[in-house]
C-alpha cells in the first residue's frame, strides 16, 4: 500500500558531545478516519525488533485499524532494523557442543565473550553508552519534535512496553494515550524465577481442562524436575543434522532442556511442542529430541552478540535487592535464570548499567490499556500488573489462554484496543479465546 518512508538525526550518546549521528528510520501510514489525533507509534519488543518489520507481518491489519486514530509510524529504535548500521559481533570464545560445559563455565564465556566485544565495537567507533532505554525516549522526543505535533500516542509490547513505562516517566505530558501488550516493568528485565514456576501451575490447570491432555500429563513440573535430574547425572549424545546434509554432534545437558523451555513458553503452540518433548525424555524415547534438535541447537560454536539487544537489557539492569532475590529463588526453580541472558553480564562494565532510579515504576494520569495473555510464559500476568501500579488511569485487560504475542489472537483483542482508543472504558474486560488443544498443537511446527 502507499505510505511514507521518513528518517531523523540524533546523537549516539547525547552525554557525549564527541558521538556519532545516528539516522533514524520509520514508515508512515497516514491516518483515515474523521477524527484523526496524535500519531501513533508502534514500538517493537526485544529489545532488536524491528517495527517496520512487525507491520510487514502478522500485525498489518492491526496497523491498517489503527489509522482510524492517527497516523501509525513503524518505527525502527536505535541499532534496529533499518536504523541499525552497528555490526554483530563474534567473539572468539567457544560453546564447543560435544562437551559438559558446567554452568559457571557457561556463564564466565559469555563474560569473556561480552569483554570482546565491548572492545570490538569501541573499535568501530560505536558508543557502548548510547544503547539505553532512556536515550531510546530521547529519541522518541526527537521523533515528536520532527513530526511537528504536541503529542504522541505509543503502541508497543514486550520491549516496547518498557520502553513506552520509561516514556511516560519522562514525557507524560507530551503522551496521549499509551496501548501495551505483554508487559515488562522498568525493573523486570531479569524475570523471578519463583513466577516461571507459577506459570507452571496454570499450564497445569489449562491442561486440566482438556480430558485427554489431563490423562497424558498429570504433573508437569514432577516431569521437568526428573527430565533436569536425568540430564544432570547423564547429558544425552545426539547428532544433529544440519541443512547441508552433515551432522554435528552435540550433548544435550540440563541447560540446554531449561533453555529450550525458556524459549518456547512464551505462547501455547510451542508450550505444546515443549510438554512432549519433556515427556518422551521422561520415558528414556529421544525421538522428539533428535527432530527438534536442528531448529534449536546452533552449530556455530562461537558466542555472538547483536550490540542493541544486549547492551538495552543491560542497561536496565538489575536491583541490589531484586538479585539476590532472583539468585535465591534461582537454586530451587524449574527454568533458574536461564528466561533470560545471563545476569551476570552486567558484572562485566558496570558502567553501563543505569541506576536504581531508571528502575522506579512511573506514577502519571496518563491513559494506558494493559493487555495480558493468561498463558504467557514469558511477561507473567501478575508481574505486569504489578509494573503499573502507579498509573492512575489505567485499564486491564485479561485474554485467556493466550500468551506473549496476543496481539492477532482474536478479533475481541482488536475491538477492544479500538474502544480504548474511541474513549470508552475497557478495564476489567476479560476475552475467552479456545485453549489450543494442548496434546497436539506443537507437532504443527514440526511439519
């Protein structure tokens, strides 16, 4: 369809008179309908989306609805997209496969792999300061100034609902309205463990629901717990084919089974997929694993680092307070830490870590629709309602048996997010969407 291409100019580091420019990059769409407000600007998760991609995607009709209210910019963040000109770095540190790497090993890899580069990316003249959330709201001051309007509205998930919490801190009285999805709090970028347990319970509870299901998995988390027992005592050798035709030989230890489940909770298809994955391992049969092997072990044994998106969650940052809570919950829970990148890499230069003040959740009038999947295993339904606590205007609303990406789960999800925006009151609204059925659901990405 026809829309606008358009770019702005603005410092790498605005604390540092010496920094590059960087240009940034978005597609307009302009707005249709009669009562057209403030441009609405969508923020991709992450932190590295990119939103000019995500309205090339699935979400299009969602960004074609949105014109009614304004113009609908997909905006790409510093270091994404088309606003990235930063390169990838690949260190020279190595996850060799066929090898028990302890957890400690893991983690000081990683560290020695980020000191790299850090250096690296010194080299190219990139400024590692610049790539924090705050200045990521700079820019989008920037982008109001160049779009010539007094306010803005911000449309985000993930990612960019933390970036949108971290605006209204600092903007609010430039703000229209705020619509985010999935939320993630100024001071939850490292998730607590003990909620990943939680969510566990409601997997079980959904599971509950389909008598099939319930026959098939009676206590999922007794299952995890015996499958990490397991691959504790004895990883197990797989051979891995790769898209040329050749294999690479791996062990599958407990980190990658916590990893893995870290990567597919976050919405139920996959959640599916996950649960008899644990299950076959449970009862010694590696099939599933030898075929989902390929799409999640990386032969590529040489640890990399995209600049934006882990230095933004760096940033962020952790609490004194709220790591050690995270460590102790850490020893007894299902998945640890591994939700996340390593914690421990804001140890490497904590100089790019902002202080416990980023981390204060905002307190403004400032209208916001909260819109929280039940089965989301990725932004907890309860740390997201926690996140906006100080927001006196606030509406939430619950999708069941959705997860993290509910934006096109149903046409209600749609609807209401257009009732918002016309003014009327949506809080406490709760939408039932089916429950994927559950047993066979996940061999659906398999085919």
């Amino acid at each position: 369809m026809d829309a606008f291409k358009g770019s702005f100019t603005v410092p790498e580091n605005r604390a540092n008179p010496k920094s590059r420019t960087l240009t940034l990059r978005y597609v307009r769409f302009p707005a249709n309908g009669n009562k057209a407000g403030s441009p609405i600007i969508y923020l991709a998760g992450g932190p590295g989306g990119s939103g000019i991609d995500a309205a090339k995607g699935r979400r299009f009709p969602l960004f074609m609805t949105m014109r009614e209210f304004g113009d609908v910019i997909a905006f790409d963040q510093r270091g994404t997209g088309a606003s990235n000109d930063m390169p990838k770095c690949t260190s020279s540190q190595k996850l060799e496969g066929a090898k028990n790497i302890s957890d400690a090993q893991y983690i000081k890899k990683h560290q020695d792999a980020l000191r790299e580069c850090l250096a690296f990316w010194k080299e190219k003249d990139i400024d590692i300061h610049g790539y924090t959330t705050p200045e990521n709201v700079k820019d989008l001051e920037a982008l109001r100034k160049h779009l010539g309007v007094r306010k803005l509205t911000l449309w985000g998930i993930s990612y960019g609902s933390h970036l949108s919490l971290a605006a209204i801190k600092k903007m609010d009285d430039r703000i229209d309205k705020v619509v985010i999805a999935s939320a993630e709090g100024l001071d939850q970028t490292i998730k607590l463990p003990a909620r990943t347990d939680d969510y566990f319970e409601r997997v079980q509870a959904a599971i509950a629901t389909q008598p099939k299901t319930k026959a098939a998995w009676t206590d999922v988390k007794s299952t995890m717990r015996r499958v990490h027992a397991k691959l504790e005592e004895a990883p197990i050798a797989i051979p891995v084919k790769q898209k040329d035709g050749t294999t690479y030989d791996y062990l599958w230890q407990r980190r990658d089974m916590q990893q893995a489940a870290s990567a597919t909770i976050s919405d139920p298809v996959p959640l599916s997929l996950l649960l008899h994955l644990y299950d076959s391992l449970d009862k010694g049969d590696t099939k599933i694993l030898n075929a989902v092997a390929p799409f999640v072990v990386d032969a590529t044994e040489e640890i990399s680092f995209h600049p934006m998106s882990v230095l933004m969650d760096i940033a962020s940052g952790t609490g004194t307070e709220r790591r050690g809570l995270i460590a102790e919950q850490a020893k007894n829970s299902l998945l640890a830490t591994y939700l996340n990148q390593p914690v421990e890499l804001e140890d490497v230069d904590r100089s790019l870590v902002l202080d416990d003040d980023f981390r204060t959740a905002p307190i403004s009038d400032v209208p916001l629709l909260l819109l929280s999947g039940t089965l989301d295993g990725r932004t907890y339904i309860e740390s997201q309602r926690e996140a906006v606590t100080g927001l006196s205007a606030l509406q939430t609303v619950a999708i069941h048996n959705v997860g993290h990406n509910l934006f096109m789960a149903s046409p209600e999800v749609t609807a209401t997010i257009q009732d918002f925006m016309r003014g009327e009151n949506v809080d406490g609204r709760e939408i039932y969407f089916p429950l994927t059925d559950l047993l066979t659901a996940g061999f659906s990405m398999m085919k």
